[in-house]
C-alpha cells in the first residue's frame, strides 16, 4: 500500500513538473476560462440576430419553472451527499446543521476562484472537529461529485472501454485504494488553502484510521447519482422550453452534460464553471442540435440554475436562523 501511495505521490509530482515549464501568464486555467468565454461570446455574436428574433410561448415558462425547482431540489440532495460524505469521515455529532451550512456557501463558488464555498465550509467545521476531519470533509466532495457524474457518461454509447474508464473511479473509494487516492488530494490542495489561510498546518502522515477501516460509502454515492440526474433534469426542462430535446436521445444529452458538468467543475477559475460548462456542451454537441436553439437553452438553464443556488442560500440562511433561535429558546 506504501508503494501504492508512492506511486501517486510520483504522478501527481510529475505533472506538476511538466505544467510549471509550461509558462502562462495567470495559469492555465485562466486561459482555459478566457477561451471558453471567448468562445461563447463569439457564437452568441454570431447568431446574435437570429437570438434576438426568437421568443420563448408562455407554454414554455412553465418548463423553466419547473427547471428551476428541480434545480433547487438537487442542491438539496447534494447537501445531503455532503452530510453523508462528512458521516463517513467519522464525524456523527449532530451539532452542525450540515444541509443549511452547505447551501448558505455554495453561493461563494460564484466568486473568481472556485474556492471560497470550500473555505468557508473548513472554517466552520473546524469549530467543531479536528483540523483534518474538516479539511477532508471538504476537498472530498468534489471527488464524489466527479465520480458520480463520470458514471453517466457512457450512457450514450456502451463502448466497453469508456465504460472502464468512467467506472473505475467507483474503485477508488473502496479500502484498498482511498488511502492513496485521499492522500494525493491532500497534497494537491493543501497548497491552496494555505494561500487563503496560513494557519493550516497538518502532520505529514495524515490519521486516516476512521476513513480506511469504514465501509464503502455507499449512501453518499449514490446521493451524488441522484443530485447529477436532477442537476440534468433542470437542464431537461430547458430543451423542452426550446422543443430540441428530440435532437438527441436523452442518454446523449446525459452523456453531453454530465461530462461538460466535470469539466466545468475540474476549472475552478470559472465561478461556478460559467463559461466552461457552455462551452463544453456546444463543443459536444455541435452538429446534433440546432445552435440558435441550443445556445438559447445554456443561457436560460445558466439563469434557472443560479437563481436556484441563490434561492438556496435564502432557504439555508432561514434554516440556520430557526435553529439558532429554537436553541435558545430550549436552552432558556
């Protein structure tokens, strides 16, 4: 297992090598953003007459309401994944209200960054348990949530070998291989919480004894599958408001969006994969829906799906309110 470990180490290293000769003003990533916005830009520009003559049938509105709670409805269930995800870490005490603290800080992922929802988050469990029970409670997440949607990936078409590829990574949770896995995400984000906050400091040999003697964490898995399918389903609605959900077969759309999902979420210099995620899908799909029609879709399900994160915020925000004043009134 040390070799294992080792050996993640080494890969992890090698390719930070290999990024650091590569020299670009502001990072990769940066440019990563900036060509995706550009490339948005550049097909709403080109189209821009045709976008500006099309008009949404009051019939229609009705599918982006709906899109918009189902949107709501999977934060919901990912906060819950995240509970889960935190359950397994260990942690089982019940004085955190883990479902309004993720929703009131999943609106950060908007600012330039990608990483605020996440410090936030660090910063209030570590309050309430050890330093690195709540640095791992954070930096797993977004694990889980790549697992997840890499599992519906090959949905489109059952090639053996994608499916290989987007399933393996359900392996990685498992006991003989977490450790490794766990320990190389350390190492990857440590760094970038310490730009944040230079009080972190962790053991080079991180205890990870609750972690590697539990089982699978099946619960939270499978959350994260469900929070992917309606985080689909809100964009669902959005082709049927624009009639091109028959352009392609509902696991191509699955297939299309779930990995332009990952995408978005692996460039965390875009807040909130804005740009990134728009960009991917009209790469993927380019040819098999009408573009007019398709970009139109992206910016209606971008709109549903941030007036959704911050509906959110609004609900955990109260959530955490009647708690706090429910506590005091038991307490007096």
């Amino acid at each position: 297992m040390e070799n294992m470990i080792d050996k993640f180490r080494k890969v992890i290293h090698i390719c930070r090598e290999l990024f650091k000769k590569v020299y670009l003003p502001g990072g990769l990533k940066i440019w990563i953003t900036f060509f995706s916005f550009l490339f948005i830009g550049y097909s709403i520009y080109s189209n821009f007459g045709k976008l500006s003559q099309q008009s949404i049938p009051k019939s229609s509105f009705l599918f982006l309401i709906f899109g918009f709670f189902v949107s709501f409805l999977s934060l919901i269930v990912n906060a819950y994944a995240w509970k889960r995800i935190v359950i397994w870490l260990g942690y089982k005490s019940k004085d955190i209200n883990f479902i309004s603290l993720f929703l009131t800080t999943n609106i950060l992922k908007y600012l330039p960054g990608g990483i605020w929802h996440f410090l936030e988050r660090f910063r209030t469990l570590k309050k309430y348990m050890s330093l690195e029970t709540a640095f791992y409670s954070v930096i797993l997440e977004p694990l889980f949530m790549i697992i997840a949607a890499l599992f519906w990936v090959p949905f489109n078409r059952l090639h053996f070998l994608t499916m290989i590829i987007c399933f393996f990574p359900l392996l990685l949770l498992t006991r003989k291989f977490r450790r490794p896995v766990i320990s190389s995400l350390k190492s990857l984000k440590i760094s970038d919480f310490k730009k944040i906050d230079e009080e972190i400091s962790f053991s080079q040999s991180s205890n990870l004894s609750v972690i590697q003697h539990s089982n699978y964490p099946y619960i939270a898995i499978l959350a994260e599958l469900a929070f992917i399918l309606l985080r689909f389903g809100g964009f669902w609605f959005c082709l049927y408001a624009f009639s091109i959900q028959d352009s392609l077969t509902t696991f191509s759309w699955l297939s299309a969006f779930s990995l332009s999902w990952i995408i978005g979420l692996a460039v965390p210099s875009a807040p909130g994969g804005v740009g990134i995620f728009e960009a991917s899908i009209l790469l993927l799909v380019k040819g098999g829906a009408p573009e007019i029609s398709l970009i139109s879709v992206l910016l209606c399900y971008r709109l549903i799906a941030s007036l959704a994160d911050l509906f959110a915020a609004l609900v955990g925000s109260n959530i955490r309110f009647f708690s706090r004043f429910s506590r005091i009134s038991r307490e007096n």
